[in-house]
C-alpha cells in the first residue's frame, strides 16, 4: 500500500481500525514495562474493580498498534507531535479493543514541504463502550508545496473570508444584521477568526479586530469537524448541551442565535465543497 502523504488527509475523513483482545500476558508485561505494579492491576484487583484493570496508557499503545496496522503513513511519518487522552472506563483482560478515528485539522508548516495533521480517536470495547478517547497530531511528509484549500480550516482568517463571501449573498443573513454593529468571533481549538459588521455587511475578517469581538462562539476541533460536516446543522441542540462554549455579550449572542445558524448553513455548504482530496 502507497503511503498517504501530507495532502491526502481531509478533515472530515473517518478510519476505523481492526481488533485487537487483550490477554493475561498483556496485563503482565505492561505491568513489568510500566514498574506500576499498583493492587489495581494485579492481584485481583482493589477498590470498587472485583479482577485486575489494565493500566490507563495501554489503551494508547493499542491505539498506535493498531493504526500502524493500517499502513497509511508508513514511508511519510516523521514524528507523533502530541498526544491528549481521557479514560472514560476501564480495559480488562478479555476485552477486544478497536479504533474509530476522525481527521479534525490539517496543517502546512512553515517549511511547506511537510504537515500537521490532527485526530480525534476514541477506543471502543467489544460492547461498544467508549473506554478511552483523545486527540493525536502527527507531521507528516507533503507531496507538494501547497497552496491547500481553506474549506475545511475552521476557524482561519482564509475560512472566515470564504464563509463571509457565502453569506453576503443569502438575504436572511445581511436582513438580520442590517441594524448591526460589531463583531462575531469563531474559534475552532486554537484558531479564531473575528467577523467585522457594520449595517448588514462584513467589512473585515482578520484574527483579531482592534477592539476585539463582541461576543465568541468557540469549540474544540473534534465539534467543529462533526457539526460541519455531518449529516444535519444541528448547532442549536449542540449549544444547549454545553458542546459550544461563549465569551464576551452573552446578550448579543442570543439576539444573533438565528445569524449564527445561517452562518453554520454556510459553512457546512463550504465544508462539502470542500470535500475530500
């Protein structure tokens, strides 16, 4: 199998891994690995578990056994750049382990010849509970020196400049902002965009406005990736359950609630032109 390089990763992309079961011998030589040799995980177990947990970090080793058993970046991989991880319930000898994993950013260096990319994986058990989940960045080789499409770089002063030209064009967009005056920042992770309106048009996009945004609507790359490109806009049940996070006039956000849907079918609309590489 050909190596994927840097430029064939889309965010939105899904991979999913094959199995992997975890025997008494698993357990043993983490414990000998690790030097944790806790009652936890040996010994029958302690606490509120009645048999021996698998230590937390064995779920990441999983997870990077199994996704080099896909062999997509074999030739390309120059180096893992992070790793951030939540255990969400414990492994047991006898579980059979898998991955399911999303592509939430993709990102050129500065030297152009090489990428970041990022991952949202969550490991499943044989019962398809969630056991663990995380994120993951890997810099991987680039076949060529760009440019790269922005439709799918949440969050980007190149995003926000395409999402705006989209909406100058839909009338529920600029009649619901004819009176307006400020400005709607969008974070996506560590990236933010700041949208400057003024009487029904936006007359900046930058990455920060001199007087900052009016209010910021922000989530994790992972949100971002599924509202945009899943199946429905469905911002709204999203916000009530806490998925997005806002600063600044909570008043102005809830009197722009229906501007910001209207922005989201945009960029939805953007995140499917941009499709897969």
């Amino acid at each position: 199998m050909t190596s994927m390089h840097f430029e064939d990763f889309a965010v939105g992309a899904r991979y999913t891994s094959g199995t992997r079961t975890v025997t008494d011998q698993d357990l043993k030589a983490f414990t000998e690995l690790s030097g944790d040799r806790h009652p936890l995980h040996v010994d029958g177990g302690s606490g509120r578990f009645d048999r021996p947990v698998l230590h937390a970090p064995f779920g990441q080793a999983v997870f990077f056994g199994l996704f080099h058993d896909l062999h997509l970046v074999d030739d390309t991989i120059v180096s893992v750049l992070d790793t951030q991880w939540q255990y969400r319930a414990p492994v047991y000898v006898g579980d059979t382990l898998r991955f399911e994993m999303t592509i939430t950013r993709c990102r050129r260096t500065s030297k152009q010849d090489e990428g970041v990319v990022t991952r949202h994986v969550t490991l499943f058990n044989q019962d398809d509970v969630a056991v663990q989940d995380g994120t993951s960045a890997m810099l991987l080789r680039a076949r060529t020196t760009g440019p790269d499409p922005v439709a799918r770089a949440f969050g980007t002063v190149a995003w926000g400049s395409a999402l705006a030209e989209l909406a100058a064009d839909d009338e529920r967009f600029t009649s619901a902002i004819a009176s307006w005056d400020g400005t709607i920042g969008l974070r996506c992770g560590a990236d933010e965009t700041q949208l400057r309106i003024y009487r029904g048009r936006v007359i900046d996009v930058s990455r920060r406005s001199p007087h900052g945004s009016t209010f910021t609507l922000g989530a994790d790359e992972s949100e971002w990736t599924e509202l945009l490109t899943g199946d429905d806009n469905d911002f709204m049940q999203r916000a009530m359950r806490g998925r997005f996070q806002v600063s600044g006039s909570g008043y102005e956000y809830l009197r722009l609630t229906k501007v910001l849907h209207t922005l989201i079918d945009h960029a939805r609309t953007l995140a499917q032109q941009g499709g897969s590489p």
